[in-house]
C-alpha cells in the first residue's frame, strides 16, 4: 500500500525506544492501559505509542464505535501516563482510501521514516502471535520491531507459554519457536475481553448506572464519555 499521509508520531523527542500497541480499542479496557505499561517498564523502553487501526485486516467488522470515539477514549485513558500517546497515523491514512485495511508493516515504516534511530518492539497478544505468519511481511516486521508477547488469561489452562511455544513449532518451526519464547514478557494475565464490555454497553440504559462488567473493566474517563455517547447501545 502507499503510504499517503505522515502524521507525525507524537513521541518526545528524549525518547530513544519506543513499544507500539495497535488495535481496535474497541473499547479500550483496563488491560490495554495497565499491561502495555508493565510491558514498557519491563523491557525499559522510553514511551509507548498506541495506535488504533481503521481497519484490521484480520478481521471482517469493521469498529463499533467511531474513530474520533475511540480516540478520545484512548486519550481519556492515558491522561495520566506521561509515558504513552496515541498515534492517528493509520486513521488519518484511511481517509484517503477508507476501503484499505491497516497493515502495521506500512506503519512501522512510516516511523523508521521520521525517526531512525528509535529503537522498537511491536506488542501482540498470544493469538496474534499464532496467526502472525499471515501478516503482511513478518519477517520485515520482526527485523524494524520485534514483538513482544502477552499471553491472554484465555489462551490455554495450565502452562500457557509452553503450549504457545509448542503452537507456534507447528508454525515456524523449533528453532524459529525457541526466538518466540524470549519474545514473551512475564506480565499478569488480566481476564478482560472486549467483546465481553460491549455485549454490557449495549444493554447500559442512558440514566442509569454502568453494569458491573463495565465499571470492572473500563477506567472511569472511559466510562464518561461512554455515559455520554454511547455507540454500543441497542437502539429502541
């Protein structure tokens, strides 16, 4: 894809790494707040760029809520983390062609263009690790960003970086495996699931109190510009 649009990266000019986290955010829940920080105080990196996608192409709906929404929540959110930004690159990209799906390889070299010499790691949860050979470049991915991996609480019961290891064997191979392993960061595994937090903003009532699944699994700024524009809702 041609890349059309260079917005620039909101990252401070001190910063000399920098952890990428792209997704629907759809909404964006605890987790996405609270683990990408323990990833970037982990492997001490300087700042942690969020990037909401206009379209995965990974998947077949497009967002619920709309962009300037999820946005602001995503800002909401990270209000008090000097630490992390939001980075509209690949929503700014689509409205010159709203059809093209997101592929992260266009943007990581859009920030290799404007800044060269930050050093990057790309965060991924397990199952998008199992399905990372179908994305665009991977290999190229891997050499400008290399990942760094969450296990979700939902991936497997027991030793879940050990079956993930051995999932992605099948993939790539053993030795390929044995580079995924030291790509995995110990962080807790949160039980949240977006679409879980949805299927409860849909049944919220305007002027009546949040569900418990949202009050558990949103930060509370979400949570009010939820409780003022809520797309999730059924309409009656």
């Amino acid at each position: 894809m041609t890349v059309t649009r260079a917005t620039p990266a909101p990252v401070p000019e001190s910063a000399r790494s920098v952890l990428l986290f792209g997704g629907s955010f759809d909404p964006p829940h605890n987790a996405h707040f609270q683990l990408p920080e323990l990833v970037r105080s982990h492997l001490a990196l300087d700042h942690i760029l969020y990037i909401p996608a206009a379209r995965s192409p990974h998947k077949k709906d497009a967002p619920s809520a709309p962009p300037e929404l999820r946005v602001a929540m995503l800002r909401a959110g990270l209000a008090a983390n000097p630490r992390a930004a939001v980075w509209t690159a690949e929503l700014d990209r689509a409205q010159d062609n709203p059809a093209a799906p997101s592929f992260t390889i266009d943007t990581i070299r859009e920030l290799r263009r404007q800044r060269p010499y930050l050093a990057l790691r790309l965060l991924i949860g397990a199952d998008q690790a199992l399905s990372f050979h179908k994305w665009r470049e991977p290999a190229e991915i891997i050499r400008l960003a290399p990942p760094a991996v969450m296990l979700r609480g939902d991936s497997h019961t027991g030793h879940p970086a050990a079956h993930l290891i051995n999932d992605l064997a099948s993939i790539w191979g053993n030795d390929q495996a044995r580079r995924w392993a030291a790509r995995i960061v110990p962080v807790p595994m949160i039980d949240l699931n977006a679409t879980q937090i949805r299927s409860a903003l849909l049944r919220w009532a305007p002027g009546t109190p949040p569900p418990d699944t949202c009050t558990r699994g949103l930060p509370p700024p979400v949570l009010d510009l939820l409780r003022a524009d809520n797309p999730y809702r059924a309409e009656v």
